[in-house]
C-alpha cells in the first residue's frame, strides 16, 4: 500500500510542480516543496516509521538531494517541467533509501 501511494504521490508531485513553475516563471521555484514530500516518502519506503528513523531518513535525503549523484542531476536538468523538478529528488530518495535498508541490515539501526 505504501509503494501504491509514493507513485501517486509521485504523479501528483509532477503535476502540482508543473503548475507552480508556470506560476512562479522559474525552474524549481524555492517555493515549490512537494517535490521534496515526495523524494522523502522514497526514502521511507521499507523502513519503520520510528522517530530516530525519521531523523535519520531526512539527513540522508537531504544529503543525497543536495550531491545529486547521478542520474538525479541529469534528470533535474533534462526532463521538463514538473517531472524534472520531481524526478532528481525521487532519485535521491531511492538512494538515501537504499543506504538506509543497507545500514538497518549491517548495524542494525
């Protein structure tokens, strides 16, 4: 259920993000913050919701969203509209993911 939900997330993302760019007349508006609610529930996904997981999570998403380990800096650049103002920040989210369930399974966090 929760996978169901960070891909419609994802879609609603993409579409709000398209409009408020049109809105604001900028790429990535500062102003625009969904993208990041949805980068951050792909950084969840498969991990319990604990308080100390959540810190943990957002430093790793912030870390991953700020480096933009490609192919997130790519898409950020290259796909248009509301989908490259999503897409680099779900990328990171998977990344901080990924590091998160490697680090839960060897140091168990």
């Amino acid at each position: 259920m929760y996978f169901v939900f960070a891909v419609a997330f994802t879609c609603l993302a993409c579409y709000v993000s398209d409009k408020a760019e049109r809105i604001f007349g900028e790429k990535d508006a500062s102003y625009i913050v969904i993208d990041e609610m949805a980068g951050f529930q792909w950084t969840m996904f498969l991990i319990a919701p604990t308080v100390l997981h959540v810190f943990i999570g957002f430093i790793l998403f912030r870390l991953f969203d700020i480096l933009k380990i490609f192919p997130a800096g790519y898409f950020h650049r290259r796909l248009p509209g509301g989908y490259g103002v999503v897409i680099d920040d779900v990328v990171a989210g998977m990344y901080a993911n990924i590091t998160f369930l490697l680090t839960t399974k060897f140091w168990g966090i």
